[in-house]
C-alpha cells in the first residue's frame, strides 16, 4: 500500500510468522561466516548502537574513512555469505520489474538501539528502489524529506512489516526512534532484526 503518493510502500504483516522463522533460519546460518560487528560512525568514531552484517556480494560498511560499500567482512576479511533465497524472494514478489539485489544489510537492534536520520544514498543508480523487512520487536520509525529538517511522519514497524522507499521518497530521510521492548516473541533474546535490501554495485 502507498502511504505517500508516488513514494513510500507499506505492507503490513506481509511476511507470515512461518516465513519469519525460516528467514531467521537462514539469517543464523550465515552469522557464523559474517558475525555481527559493532560499526563506528565517520569523523566522530563513536559506536552505533546496532550491531551490523551483510549478505550479498558487497556489504554496506560505517567507520571512520565514511560510508561505502566493501566487498569483504571488516573482522574476518572474508567475502559476505549469499543472499538467502527466502529473502530474494520477498523483493521479487513485490519488486518484479526491479533488478535483483545485491546488497542484504542485517542490523540488529538491542533494546535500546536507535538509528538516526539518513539518507540511503551510496548505491551507484539511486532510481532502484530499496526494500526493508522487520524482524522481532516492534519499532518506531520516522520518516521524512528529500532535505533534512522537513516535516517527518511516524509509523510503528512490527515483525513481518515491510518498508519500500523508491521514487519521490528515494532519498527522504529515515530513522528509527526507539524499539518497543517485549512486543514480539520471534527472537528468543528479544530485540529486532531489520533487512534492507539493495542493488548497490
Ligand atoms: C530500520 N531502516 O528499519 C532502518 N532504509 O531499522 C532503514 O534504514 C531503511 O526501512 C531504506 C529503506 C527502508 C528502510
Ligand atoms: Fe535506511
């Protein structure tokens, strides 16, 4: 559904809890080949508060040199493990005329993690759209303009929601505000997984 004209797709609990529990399947199959890791921001260095991977043949990576795409895991040096196919699939569902991705960016949330306003703007053709699916604990998300500072809406974002941003909202600022802790039971530690997929390269 569009909840801006031209922009923002919303499908609420599009993904079933049976297909949540075998996304995470593949998802902790691929973790020990790709550990979470705790990226750093440019400039500053500070931690951010989620603890991040990727999946695909390159990885979106945050720390002191900026913000890019590498092809290998920062810790282990290793290439990034394949895409599941469980979460291809979602993307070609509902994105049929796109290019595959290439990029599956897993982030996961603790309780107290946030994400602050960004723009998704390292991709090479910023007209593909980029697609997000929610795991766990529910999240307040917040949504804004093409510039920083413009009026923002807020949606809450539960375990099985996902999130398109493509054509006028491409490049609209976004963030997470807080997780609501204990609203799902998918992740037995609690928390929440988020995925973006996108075509990077
Ligand atoms: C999150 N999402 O949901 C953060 N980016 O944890 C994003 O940064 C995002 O939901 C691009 C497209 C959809 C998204
Ligand atoms: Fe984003």
């Amino acid at each position: 559904m569009e909840i801006r004209p031209n922009g923002t797709q919303f499908f609420s609990q599009h993904v079933s809890t049976e297909d949540q529990n075998l996304l995470l399947e593949d998802i902790r199959a691929r973790i020990p080949d790709a550990p979470l890791y705790t990226p750093t921001m440019p400039r500053t260095g500070k931690s951010m508060s989620v603890r991040m991977t990727n999946f695909g043949a390159a990885g979106w990576m945050s720390d002191a040199k900026g913000y890019r795409y590498q092809r290998a895991h920062p810790e282990t040096g290793n290439p990034w493990p394949d895409i599941p196919q469980s979460i291809l699939d979602i993307w070609t569902g509902l994105l049929p005329d796109a290019p595959l991705p290439d990029v599956c960016l897993c982030n996961y949330y603790p309780a107290d993690a946030k994400m602050g306003l960004h723009q998704d703007r390292d991709e090479q053709d910023l007209t593909i759209p980029v697609l997000s699916i929610s795991l766990g604990d529910t999240a307040l998300f917040r949504l804004g303009q093409t510039t920083r500072g413009g009026k923002t809406q807020s949606f809450k974002l539960r375990s099985g929601d996902v999130m398109i941003l493509q054509g006028t909202d491409r490049l609209a600022y976004h963030g997470i505000d807080r997780i609501y802790p204990g609203t799902s039971s998918l992740l037995k530690q609690g928390g929440r997984i988020n995925l973006t997929l996108r075509k990077a390269l």
